[in-house]
C-alpha cells in the first residue's frame, strides 16, 4: 500500500482531546456570541477551519436568525446582600440567552425565574430561553430550598442585539466520489460530555483527516445546535446535495458504552459502517434506530434532504443522569473514553473511506490463484486460512451489484481484511473497480 | 375537533349485545328459510337494514342458491312411545337441512342417522347437511347410550322447495375514499359465541356508525356462511372493488383474548390497524396468519378478490371445546366480553376512518414549532412529551410515503396521539393531506 | 397416478451403494490417469455414462488442463533398507501428482517431503500438489517419529505428462422445463466418505432416475474436483443455461445429521426444496449459507454462471477429524446412513421434478367442492383434514404466483399431500398448470 494511511495513534489523540475540552471549559458559549466566537478561534489553533458570520434576521427556511447574545455578568443577591447566585462561579446559573435585567423583586416574584432539580439537589442544571424573551438563574436545589424571604436583587448584564451566528466549517478535499460530514453541535456552555467531547473529537479526526491522503472529501462542521444546522442547510444546499455519509458527534467521553443512532435511510452505508464496525469490535455497544429527536441529525434527516447521517455516542442524550447539569465535568469525561471513541470513529471513516465496488474479470468459474502465489501450494487440508477465504468472497461477490462492506458482512470477515484481498486482488487485474 | 365522534361507551353497548344475544337464541336459523327471515327482521328494529332475496336456483360463480328449508317439528319416538330426541326442546336436535321424514326403522337402522359427542356425553353437537339430500338427529351421546333396542318412529316435519336465499345490508355513505365492509353470518340455530355474537356485534357498530359523521362508507353484512358471501360476491363486484378494509366478526362473546386472523394480504392496512390496536391495549392478544379456512374470509380473500379483509374474534373456530355443540349458550358469552370486543373493533375502525397519508409543507429542517405555541419555551431538559414527539415524527415522515398508521407504529406512539398531533400540524398548514 | 413413479427402496439402495465404495476403495484415483478412468468403467456398467477426454494444454477459462499423472509404485527404504512407506500399503502414502524420484538422501533432507498429522499420530493425511511440480510423501506421526537417522533411498514411479483429462456424464432426458445438474468430485483415492460415498449417490440416483418416467432432464457427473467443474462449464456453456435446479453430492455416508448448502441465490427452488424436505423429515439436520468454499458448487456458484447448485452432505468438509485422512475408511461410511441420504435426496428431486405452478380456473369465491365429491358431505366439525385443508390452499394460492413448494410451505403440510391436491384438482379442471 502505497498511501500514506498509518492508522493514528488513539491514546494519543485521547489525552490531546481531553487537554482541549479542559481548555475549553470555562466559556459560557451560546448558540452566538462571543462564547462561540472564541471557541472556534482556539480550533482554528488545531485545524483549517472557516468561520462564516450570519446577520441576525436572515431568514433559513422556516426560521431566522435570530439576536445576537453576550453576557458579561450575572448575580443574585439575597436580602442580607450576600450573592446567592454568582454567574462568576458557573456560567450554568444563566438561563442562556436570558434577556437583561437589573431588579429587586420579593422571593415569590423571584421564584418563577429560579430553575432547579429537586432529585438532584446539588447539580445546577442548564436551562435554555433562545426563542421567548424571559430570563432565569439555574442553581442547586439545596441553595434553592435555604432562600429565606426577603428581596432580592437581580443583575443579569447581557445584551441581546443585532449581531451575528456563527460557525466554523472545515473542508478537506480529496480525490472525489462524494463527501462525508461531520457535524458537532458547539453552543453548550460548562458541559464536558454534551458537547464539548463531540468537538474535540470532530477536532481530532480532522486533524488525522489533513494529514493523510483522502478519496472522499470532508466537510466538518462546528455549529449552534438546531439553528446553526438549519442554517449551514440553507446556505448550502448544493454541498447538502453532495454529502454521500455523515456522523454527528456528541456525548463521545463518558465511560458507557458505544451508541450508533442510524440515519433516517436506517440502511445507508454510514449505518451498515458503523454497525460493521462496532459489532467487530467484540465489546458491547448499541444500535438505535434513528428518532427525530436529538441533535442536529434532526435536520441532515428531514424528509426534504433525508441525508445519510447517523450519530456516534456513548451514553445518549438524556439518558445519563449528568445529562445537562452541572456534573457534566471534567470528571465526567476521561481520556481513555476519548481515544476509544476515536478509533471507533476512524475505523469508521475508514469504511467510509475505501469501501468500493469491483467487477471480477473472471466471473465464469475462480480464477487460479495457485500460479499467482495467492493460494497456498499443497491442497487436502481441512480448512482454509481467513485471507484466503477474503479472496474467495471478494471474487465471488464482485459482480457490481455487493460492496466492499456487504462482501464482508456476508462473508463475517473484518473490513479490512476483505479491503486487503480486494485491493491485492486488483493489483493482479482479476478485479475492476466499478465507477 | 369539530366532528361528532365521541367515542361510545363500550359498557352499555355490551349489554345491549347480550340482550339482542338473549332474544335471537331461540330462533332456528339455517342457511335459508323463515329463521334467517325473521332475524334480519328483528334486526331492522336496531339498524336501517335492506333485505335482500335470492330465487333458489341462481347461479352464483362456481354454486348454486338451494332450496329453501323450513321446519316446523321433528323428534324421535322410542320403542315404549315416549319422545327420546325433540326438536322443540333445542333445535340443534335436527341436522340442518334434514329432508322431511316421517318413518318407523329399528335402532339398527337409524343409528347412521344419530350424531353425537363420546368425548362431550352431555352435549348436543350441530351438524348440517346443506348439499346432500340426508337427514339425521344430534343427540347427547348419554342419551344415544340409553336408546333400547326396538322399533323407533322418527319424524321430521320440514319443506326443502324453491324459494330464496336472503341476506341483510346496512349501507352507510361516508365522504369518500373507499368503503369498509363488515361482515357475519348469520345461519346458526341456537349457537350463542358462534354466531349470535357476531351479528350483535356488527349491530352495535352498525347503529354507532349511523349517529356519527362518516369519512368512509360502510357496508354491514348479514349473510348464510359461505353461500351468502358468495351470493353478495357475485350480485355485487363492482361493490366489492371499492372495499379498501374488511372485517369478519365471529365468536366475540367468550372469555378468551382478542384475536385477529390477517388478511391473505398480510400487511393490508386493516391489518396493520388491528395489529397496532391489539398490541396497544396492553392485554394478551393473537396475531394469526390467514389460512384458507374459517368463515367468509375464505370468499372475500379467494384469489380472484383478494380483498383485504381480516377477521376479528376472541377464541377462534374450533378452538374452544363448546364449539358447534350446544354449550355454545347464553352462559358461554358475557355482556363484558362483548363490550372489550367492541372496544376493540371500534378501535380498529377509527384508525381505518382516520388513517391519512400527508406531506410536509417545510420538508427542508424542521417547521420552528416554538413561535406556533407547539413546542415548550424552555430548553434544556432530558426528554420530550410524548405529544411533542408525536409532531416531530409526523413532520418527519409525512413524505408522501409514510400513513399515520406507518408513523404511530414506527414511533411506538398510540395512533390517536400521532392523529392528534398530525392534525394539528394540518390546522397550522404545516402538513397537506395527500389525495 | 398413471406415471410409473414408485419410490425406490431406499435400504436396498443403501446395501448397492456401500458394495459399490467397496469396489472402488482400493482405486488410487488422482485428478487425472489410470484410477479416474478405471472409476469411470466401472460406474458404466451401473449406468449410461458419457466418458470424455480433454487433451493436455486446453485452455478452460483461466486455466488450462494439466498433464496426465500414472503412478505405478512408491516407497521410501530407511538406513537398513526396510520399506518405511509403501504405496502399495495405502495410496494416500504418496502426495497426489508428485513428480518422479529416485534418490538417496539423508533424513534431514527428506523431512521437507514428509506429511503427518501430530495430532492423530496414527492416521495418514490425504496432500495433493496439483499446479506445483513437486513430490512428498504422507504418513502416520508416529512412523515419522520413529524414523532414525541416516540415508534413505525414495522411490516414485510415477508419469506426468501430455494425456487428458477424463471425466463422466450421464444424460437423462425428460420432457421439458430444464435440466436438473447432479455432480460429484470423483479425484480422490482411497477415501470413503469423501468422496466415494457422493459417487455412491450420484450412481444410485441415475439408476433410479433412468427407470422412471422424467419430467426434467438429468445431467449426472463424476469430474475431478475444480478443474473438471471448470472444464465441464468451459465446454458446455449452453448446457450450462439450462441448468434449473442443481446438487453437489458429498460426505453422505457418514454417521452425522444432513446438511444442506445453499446455493449462492439463496432462494432457488432447489434451496427450497431442500429445507422443505429436511424440516419435514422431522430429525436433526443443518441448513448452511453459501460460501465459496468447499466443492465444485464453487465453480457452478462463480458470478458469471450463478447457477442454483446446492450442495448435500452429511457432516460437511473439513467438520469431522476423518476428513482427508487414513480414517476416512470403510469403517466410516454405514449402508443405512448412505439409505437414509439417498431417500433424502430422491424426495428432494421428487419436489423439483413435480413442483410446478398452477391457475385456478374459478379464482372469484371457492368453487363448490361438494358437488365433485372432494368434500365431505357433514359439515359442523371443529377441523378439517389435512388434504381438504391441502385442498382449499391450493385453490386459494393457485393464482399464478406460489408454486406448489411456495404453498406447500405456507400451509405447513408436506409437498406430496399438496401436490396430490393439486393433481386431483387440476383432473377436476379446476386448475391450469402455468407454463
């Protein structure tokens, strides 16, 4: 093999994507603002990444863009005047895109504002407001139950203005046959898992993505969630139209197990990828059938572009009790889950990436492989070796209508062995790859 | 909702089945003549029926309507005078379709005439002979044991001449978009489950069909097993071309689960609707394959109809031991029996009545529910309500190729719920039904 | 039924084909020369069989057929001049298409040349080296052990050069609607159950199959193992396409379970056929997907003929520790499992000899069954009997689209009840077969 395509070192690109989501865990990101603004900045430190800016007000299909949000800072003050409620301590105790407000209001008016989890009493959760005007301070239970009467003094000092949204695109381009994207949502603010995980690993393939030789293209995208897909749609729909596979990435540092979601297709080559790819691993993992809930593969997935996109993930959404507190931390994501969502992801990409379909030159019975050194020399044994097998299946099979993928599906051989035979198989001109 | 369709209530229709149930029992009903008569009159009195009469002798495709059978009396006369087998004490004494005889054989001679159950020694069995000229007695197998050698007077006083095979037909115009057609015959003695309870139960729906807006058509048949569905067939294929839903209604008053026999189609929609009604009420059910055997399904679903008509029942056919034996009786089915049958099949109408098929009017990302109050304001928690759901797997596969039924069924949502919400999304011109 | 179609005596086969592995045990068959062609004659005095010679230095596809191999003597004298292997003892001794030697060479020279299996020290391994100009010698473990140091003396009378290649077909002509391909590798020496006992078969079969009335063509044959299944299909294309159904015999006199191979399709009639037969048989069996490995369905499965062949076996290649070795003997094939093979395989050839697809002529209602007597004339029973039920799934499947194994399998009942059925029916004209 002749290209330069040395499988990354994943320990490595665990411990580098667990250094960036430290770094990038203080900023209060939204899904605009400069919270965002800076975020990618600092990725642009890693990859090539475009950053597009969109008016506030532009229209994207049924939606537009909406006010542009930055806060600067954020308190409650209880009736002794101590602060009950510090922005300063965790940008989660913001109701993101809360409206300005300076005011002093009695406990009860307070308490309509006040977000917090009775069953978790000492997690602040995140709460959002992007489409209401209205504003809120998330906090723990504990801190919650212990407010005495009295009134309070509330400052949020943030603006919400014309401005813009922002997200950053990274195109790599390669030798044609359609593009694969890769999409993070990046508008969480403190949260390790839900999504900053998603970016660091949408951060790290990119990286191993440039330095390599490519076949496919890649468009890798790093968006405000649900607004910021409809968007980058709605402004790209003849891309939109050349995008073959995709993943969205989220939730992808936890210890839990490997999730894939399909795609809305269910049987696209991105989903028999990764269900290939996760059942070869010999660990446990799930498959789910794709929902129209989640995150941006919602919109990939919508009935008028019904695009290939699946979902990669750990522990779901929702489905840990972290999910959206304040212990979505640091500690809640480790380096050793990071590098193995890596791998998983890569040898993903890598199906992605060489999965082809071949003709056999010599359909009408095997060719002998014995007088091309492919085929061992003295016959009568009882079994055949595993590449010998891929060569037969790959032969057998190539007859323009199965894929690299369903031959080693149906074969129950690893990808990259069935690759391997072909690409071997190829060199010998009994293959012809299909265009 | 504008429309009058309040659900009915199930408990009261129930008793008034057991009722109906109570008066026709006694009637002797066979394939023709004045029983079969005089229950179509009967059931006038509920339903505007029409009354159908078919001269004896038409050909109707590969048959022929017989002779008209009437009884007025018939026993059996032991060697000492006394009445040993009496017509007037339960009409399943006679074989159906017995020729007149009035003879006086040795016991020798008239046992090939005797009929009855070893295995059931109290019970009578029902037998008929509708296409061969013979006449027998069914007898419990007690009293055959008893019978003394000697001479024994045998009569059985009948006409079997030229008259007409009727049927009964409910008619109820709908909007448009097909027909459903309803079906059960009607040609059993005094047999309770099998069939009374069918006919009581296409009364009930009959009568709540008419006092409600209709979408769809409905035509209710009450017919002699197999001969009638064969008569209405063959006077009525252009009828038959407009039925897109059938059910065959038998044996729905006894203690069993709720089963349902497919279609030959196997995946008509009436079968995937009493499939998704049968699986969401959460009780023990039976889903069975069509086998070309049973009742009038065999008819509506012989190849060159092939109509999609299934068969709804509790217990099936000669799977419960009372079957076609006089324990089959007022105490074999109950009031709450035929009020879940009911349920049900009411059920399975209104997904018929209700099942669309719509396309998106923003098929391109989602529809911003938020500013159309469709969606809650505040963001962030770990789940969605099921209504909330429901909008979004309706916006996502309302394609053009997907039902309601498709969707519900997909989303492990109950269908009303995906109903509801897909014709919401039609008020807000968010959705267009789909001709 | 007027056809003289009487099932054969299955134990009377079996006692044949055991007598006849006997007879041909001690042959030292090779891909080619003297023990081939010998097999062949005697296999002419069974059956009608075709022998062709296919000159040296034909091109087939991409091969091209080898030199003749004789051999008339073998052994290897140890330091003392004792025989330490001898052909005569057992022709598995010397590797099948070894070139000519006469040496003298030290123990460690010779060691490359010797096979043994170390963990079955008393058994001799079965080794060709067909395409590799090469010799060697195969003998127990524990002879190998034994042998001191010191100079041996090798001996391989043997001839490799111009000839044929031979192979046999015996040609059964029906009267229409494709042939029927049965075949067997015929190359191996001395060796029971692979694959005298699929010779024993194919053998028997062709007698059976010459004394009856055939609807199909039978094409019967004995070829070297690959490059007679290439050599046959290079020179027969059109007979090729002709092909319908097809069985590969092999391993099919020992003691395990029946196994049947699919074809590379999948679904032909013949892979039907065989799991129909094998499910109904009510014992233990197996059902293997097609993989491109094994014997000549390898070929007969390449893409560019895609032929329905299926392979039957017993316990298949390479699963049973006898495989290619001393112990696959006499002793390891049994006259009562070869019996229960052959009736396995003659009612799989029952199915695709009379399976067929019909019409109904009266497709709308069920035509009156009574009346032609096929019916039973009480009716009121719990069931019905399996040929009347065998009665009503013809008519009702008989539209042009199920052939009778299709409504064989829905109905769950044997194919002879359905096709009995069928053929009572069609006598009745109340179906048409489809041509």
């Amino acid at each position: 093999m002749s290209r330069s395509d040395a499988t990354p070192d994943a320990a490595t690109a665990g411990r580098e994507m667990f250094a960036l989501i430290e770094e990038l865990f203080p900023v209060c990101r939204s899904i605009t603002g400069a919270g965002f603004r800076d975020t990618l900045h600092r990725i642009q430190r890693e990859i090539d990444l475009d950053v597009h800016e969109v008016p506030t007000g532009t229209r994207v299909f049924d939606w537009t863009v909406p006010r542009e949000w930055n806060i600067r800072d954020a308190w409650v003050k209880g009736p002794d005047g101590e602060l009950v409620v510090d922005f300063r301590a965790s940008n989660l105790h913001v109701v993101s895109y809360s409206v300005p407000v300076r005011r002093t209001l009695s406990l009860e008016e307070l308490r309509p504002h006040l977000h917090s989890l009775p069953d978790r009493p000492d997690w602040i959760p995140y709460r959002t407001s992007y489409y209401e005007d209205t504003w809120g301070f998330c906090l723990t239970h504990r801190t919650l139950e212990s407010l005495p009467d009295g009134e309070y003094e509330v400052l949020i000092d943030a603006t919400l203005e014309a401005g813009h949204l922002t997200y950053g695109e990274c195109f790599l381009p390669g030798e044609g046959g359609g593009d694969v994207l890769i999409s993070c949502h990046s508008c969480h603010p403190s949260l390790a898992n839900d999504n900053l995980s998603g970016i660091s690993l949408a951060v790290a393939l990119a990286r191993s993505l440039t330095e390599r030789k490519r076949r496919r293209s890649y468009r890798i995208l790093f968006i405000p969630g649900t607004i910021g897909s409809i968007t980058w749609l709605a402004r790209n729909e003849a891309a939109a139209e050349r995008v073959r596979h995709g993943l969205v990435l989220s939730c992808v540092g936890d210890a839990g197990r490997l999730t894939y979601k399909r795609s809305r297709r269910g049987d696209a080559v991105v989903d028999r990828a990764a269900a290939h790819v996760l059942r070869h691993r010999g660990v446990d993992h799930e498959i789910l059938d794709f929902v129209p809930y989640g995150y941006d593969e919602r919109q990939y997935c919508s009935p008028g572009f019904d695009l290939p996109v699946g979902c990669l993930m750990r522990t779901p959404n929702g489905r840990f009790p972290e999910y959206h507190t304040s212990a979505d931390d640091l500690g809640f994501v480790r380096p050793e889950h990071l590098a193995d969502s890596f791998r998983a992801a890569w040898e993903i990409l890598q199906v992605l990436e060489h999965n082809a379909t071949y003709e056999s030159t010599n359909p009408k019975c095997e060719p002998q492989l014995g007088r091309r050194g492919l085929y061992r020399r003295t016959g009568g044994h009882a079994s055949l070796p595993g590449y010998e097998m891929a060569l037969l299946w790959v032969l057998n099979l190539s007859d323009g209508r199965h894929d690299l993928l369903a031959i080693a599906d149906r074969a129950g051989l690893p990808f990259s062995v069935v690759r391997e035979a072909a690409e071997e198989l190829a060199e010998h001109d009994l293959l012809e790859a299909r265009v």
